[in-house]
C-alpha cells in the first residue's frame, strides 16, 4: 500500500463517508444488504484469515473503511442489532471448518495405523505436551518482541520443563511399540484451525504453527464469536424486559381508565 493510499484509508477510518472524496462512495450506505455488517464490527473471516493458507479472496459483500466509521458515528445513537448478522455470520463459518475438522479425524482414524488404547494413551501425551511447547514458545517470542523480556524468560524456563516432560514421554512410547512403527508420523488435527500436526514435529515447527497468522486468526475468530453470543444474549434479555415493561405499563393504563367513571354518567 503506498503512503497516498495509506493516508486516505486512515481519513476514510476518521473521518467516514463525509469527507472528501469519491462522490460515488456516498452512495453507498453501512445499512445497505450489501455491506459487510461482520466487517463492520471487525471481524469478516475474509479480512481475519487473508494471506493465509485458508485465504478465502475477497468478501462478496463491501468492505469500506469510510462506511464503518459511519456505522461507528451512527451506533452511538442508535442500536443496529449488526452483531447478530455477525454472530450468525461467524456461527456458520466454525461449524463449517469443525466439520472439516471432524472429516479430518475420520480420515486418520481410516488410514493410520491403529493403536490399542494404552499406546494411543502414550502418543497423545507426547502430542499434548508438543502442542504445549510450541504455544510457549510462541508466547515467549511474542513477549519478547513486545519488550517484556523477564516474563519472555519465564516462559522460556517453562518450555525448558516441557522439553524434559515430553523426552520422558517419547521414551515411555518408543519403548511401548515396535521402532518401526514408531518411525511412522501420527497426525493429529488442530481443533482450532484443521491443520495437521505430526507427533515427530519439531519445536520450531509447533511454534510457527500455533503463532502463525493461520491459528492466531481462527483463535480471533472463534473469541470473537464468543464475545457476539455474550453481547447478543444480553441485548435480548434487555429487550425482553423493556417488553414486558411495556406490557406492564399497558396493563396499568388500561386498569386505570376502567377506574375511572365519566361525570355523565353518574350525573345520569
């Protein structure tokens, strides 16, 4: 993006569709069908996971900066009820990847080797304690860059205490099947993202992995959703009570209107 673009995408973020600019723009408005309402509340798959392995291209609907500006201004006055468009958005976009993730599983379970129960018991440590020490060290990098160097350490001597746990953990499996068996890859699935994960993974493979674009997105995403069943749950208990507020209010009108007896009537 050049510094012209860059500059005109932050008005467009300050200052909405108002300022100016393209005239064709106004056009548009953030309450149209065709724009994106999870954009508009940050939190589109098609933004989220882009240039990513799972890239899904461009959102079908409008992606404007000025127009959530808009919506921005505009909320503050005025609820638009968008979060539940994206919480049904978001909702029908996970249940689509865990189902992918739950076809992936079955694949595995058909094509890898089958282990009895106590083996299996024994690599699903070894994969457990793998996946703990990738998102450590992801953490400990993340830290690090950000500055905090101390609590990046302290990280760091956890993963160092992983490492030995999972050595023991390895030895215990190695020991408990034929080698050439163990020399075989067992896969697992990422329940966050569908990714496969090799039990013979290395760190700094794991740590790519679970603080890649790819995962951390779907961890965004999944938190965001979270978040939209929480807010949208509360609005609705909101409006139920204003309702029944209502309801109520009606009810003690109409109650005090019978009360009350018209002068022509008793003068009659």
């Amino acid at each position: 993006m050049s510094a012209q673009e860059q500059m005109r995408a932050m008005l467009d973020q300050l200052m909405g569709t108002t300022r100016d600019g393209d005239p064709g723009r106004s056009k548009v408005r953030f309450t149209d069908d065709n724009v994106c309402k999870s954009f508009l509340l940050e939190c589109c798959p098609h933004d989220m996971l882009a240039s990513t392995r799972m890239d899904l291209g461009e959102c079908t609907k409008v992606h404007d900066l000025a127009l959530r500006a808009d919506y921005n201004l505009a909320s503050e006055k005025k609820d638009y009820y968008y979060e539940i468009d994206a919480m049904e958005h978001l909702q029908t976009f996970i249940a689509d990847c865990d189902r992918r993730t739950e076809l992936a599983k079955k694949r595995l379970a058909e094509t890898q080797e089958e282990l009895s129960a106590e083996i299996q018991a024994k690599a699903d440590k070894v994969h457990d304690l793998a996946e703990e020490i990738g998102k450590k060290l992801a953490e400990a990098e993340q830290l690090g860059e950000e500055g905090n160097v101390d609590e990046s350490m302290k990280v760091m001597s956890e993963v160092e205490d992983s490492r030995k746990k999972k050595a023991e953990a390895e030895e215990e499996y190695r020991n408990s099947m034929p080698a050439s068996s163990f020399q075989q890859q067992k896969l697992r699935v990422c329940e966050v993202c569908s990714a496969y994960l090799g039990l013979h993974d290395n760190d700094r493979r794991l740590a790519d992995h679970f603080g890649g674009k790819l995962h951390i997105g779907f961890i965004k995403i999944r938190e965001k959703l979270k978040d939209l069943k929480n807010l949208v749950a509360e609005k609705r208990e909101k409006r139920e009570v204003e309702r029944a507020k209502r309801r109520e209010d009606r009810e003690k009108e109409k109650e005090k209107d019978s009360r009350c007896v018209p002068l022509s009537s008793v003068m009659t």
